[in-house]
C-alpha cells in the first residue's frame, strides 16, 4: 500500500496541520499525480483568513492548494493524453463547488487531477518552475477569454496573428499579470501594462508594448496615450485597488469590458480568527461600499465589471483551447515563459504553512514554491 500525507486545513482559520491523507484514485477523465513541487496562492491564504466567508460550501477538514507539479502513477478510464511515468503540471480543483475537497487538494503527496487541466512539463524545465502557472495561468484565461469577461478571441495562440486593438493589463506583475500579457500577445493583442519601474524591461520581454508605473500620477493618461486611438478591447483589473483607474480608463478610451482579479480591499488586513472584531466590521465596511460604487459607476458608464474565477475555464472551451491546444507547444517552445520565477521556500509540506504566511506579508514577481520528498 502507498502512503499518502496532506497538509489539512482542519477548521475555519486553522493553521495547516500535515499527517496522513488517503491514498486518491483516478475516476474516468482523471490522473493521479506523485507531486515533487506546489506553490502557493493568495486564495491559499485568503481562504485560511477568512474561514467561510467567500467559500462557504468547503467541508473541514481539507486540503487546499491549487499548483501541482510531478509525475504521473495512475491514469484514470479514457485518459489519452498522459501515461504513467509523464512529468506534468495541473490545476488542482479541489476547493471549488461539487469537487473532492480532500484528494483533489494539491497540499499533498499523491492528488487526482483532471486530465482536461494537465500539461506535460518540457524537458528542461524543473517541477518547481512548472508549479507557479495553473491558477494564474487559468485566472488569466478566464479573464480574458470568457464570455462572460472581456471575451476576446482565442481561436489562434500562436501568436501569428497581429490586431489593432489593445488589451490592458493593470497590475502586469502579478502572477496573473504575466500571463495575461503572453496570452493576450498569443492570441494577437496589444497589451499596455502596468508594473513598478524595476520590473517593466521583464514585461516588455513577455509581450508587453509599453508598461507604465502605476503609482505614477499620470499613469491614466499615459495608458490612454499609448493606446494611440486603437479600439481597446479589454481592460484586466489586478490586485487590490486596481478596479478604480481601470474603470477610469475605461471611460476614456471607449472600452465597455473589466475584468477584475482582485477585491477592493484586502482580507489579509483582519484577524485570523472568527471573533466579529472592529477591525473586520471596517473591513467589510470598505468592502460593501467600495463594490457598490464600482457597480453604480460601471451602470452610469455603461462598463461591464465583473470578478474572475479562475475555475471556469474547467467546464468551458476556453479550458481545453489553454490546456490542451495552447500549453504543451507554447511552454515546450519556449513562447510561454514560466513567470513569475520560482522562490523555493524550501521542501516539505510542514513549511506550507510559513510560505502562505510569507505570501502574506508581500511578494512581487516572484512565485513561492515549496518542494516535496520523493519516496517509493
């Protein structure tokens, strides 16, 4: 029998707590995964904030994480893609609506999968370098992609296809940020960003055309400008605080869609615990007023903003079009980067918990990853 060994999340608020985990198994369409290296997220760390506020239908105890990388030992009825003995990286699904909140969790040894949300890891690069894309990668997407968000068009990614029309990505640096911008260029784009100064010359190398510092105070102006009267098709609201310049530029320069990434306040700034502090009363305070005004503004401009959830993409066209179609060429040619870069942290699952708290206290164009043993 194999062993199996999770960091469990056990209660609202919990620290991760790291024992045995059962051994999963790959139903149809699905693989089970040996992981070497996972990274962490702000939802990881949002979700262990904010107990069951924003994911209310997520059973204690579980196991969170979303980025996985490793090699295959079990495939699932109708699997075509992968074998057993693939090196590949996966979005784990577990923490979404009707899914496994245990073994799909990617805080673990072995995790299930879906084959839909797989990509093979090319040759020369590393588990830890392929753990940092699945949520950011798949956010990007959705935003992008979706119908219901800026729908652009997605039917060519090899970026052989060039179009007039500008997609703007506010806060370019960001996980997500980077790959929006190498997927809006794939599919065409011209992409305006947004970073601080030291990390524009790296958007510029992912696609960008022109990147400008979002703290300065003439920044909408300037993305406006640079936009040079093309039709601006899209605008990616990400991190906190982002959803107000976007919708700004979006009244400039004609652009009707928002995609936003990030809520208007940060629910890191509250206690970990339950109790109705003064502290989370204000909170959610700003919250409530601050998307209230979002919303009145966006009616008022005839703006179209709504959140990003990143998850879709798994039971639309967009997911199959990214994992399947645009993945395995694009990262083993080298025409979508592994951005950010990996900082490993370290290895084993006890130190889970310190990088969701180092995530915590800020992290800029970097991915934090943390390895696993490899045991038989």
């Amino acid at each position: 029998m194999v062993n199996n060994t999770a960091a469990w999340i056990d209660s609202p608020y919990a620290e991760l707590s790291v024992r045995p985990s059962p051994y999963p198994h790959a139903a149809a369409g699905q693989l089970v995964i040996r992981v070497e290296a996972v990274a962490v997220n702000p939802l990881d760390a949002i979700i262990q904030s904010n107990g069951r506020f924003m994911y209310g239908w997520l059973k204690y105890p579980a196991v969170m994480g979303e980025d996985v990388a490793g090699e295959i030992v079990d495939v699932g009825p109708g699997v075509e893609r992968f074998a057993a003995g693939d090196r590949v990286f996966a979005y784990a699904l577990g923490l979404e609506k009707g899914r496994d909140h245990i073994s799909e969790g990617g805080f673990q040894q072995y995790v299930v999968v879906e084959e839909s949300m797989t990509a093979p890891i090319p040759g020369t690069a590393s588990a830890s370098d392929a753990a940092v894309l699945p949520l950011a990668l798949s956010t990007a997407a959705a935003g992008l992609f979706e119908q219901n968000q800026l729908a652009l068009d997605f039917a060519t990614l090899d970026g052989s296809r060039t179009r007039n029309e500008v997609v703007v990505i506010w806060g370019g640096a960001t996980s997500v940020g980077m790959n929006a911008v190498q997927l809006a260029r794939a599919a065409g784009y011209r992409v305006i960003a947004t970073a601080s100064p030291s990390n524009h010359t790296l958007l510029r190398t992912l696609g960008a055309e022109e990147v400008f510092d979002y703290r300065d105070p003439g920044v909408i102006a300037a993305v406006c400008a640079a936009a040079g009267g093309s039709r601006v098709a899209g605008i990616f609201a990400i991190a906190v605080g982002s959803a107000d310049p976007c919708i700004t530029i979006a009244a400039k320069t004609g652009a009707t869609r928002v995609a936003l990434a990030s809520p208007p306040v940060s629910f890191y700034d509250q206690p970990r615990n339950g109790r109705l502090s003064a502290q989370r009363i204000s909170l959610f305070r700003q919250l409530i007023w601050k998307n209230a005004t979002l919303h009145v503004r966006c009616a008022f401009r005839r703006i179209r903003a709504r959140y990003v959830w990143g998850s879709s993409i798994a039971t639309s066209a967009v997911g199959p079009a990214i994992w399947a179609g645009y993945l395995p060429s694009a990262v083993a040619e080298g025409r979508h980067a592994f951005a950010p870069a990996p900082r490993v942290i370290g290895e084993g699952l006890d130190l889970i918990q310190s990088a969701v708290d180092a995530l915590r206290d800020g992290v800029s164009a970097e991915k934090l990853v943390v390895t696993l043993p490899q045991t038989d």
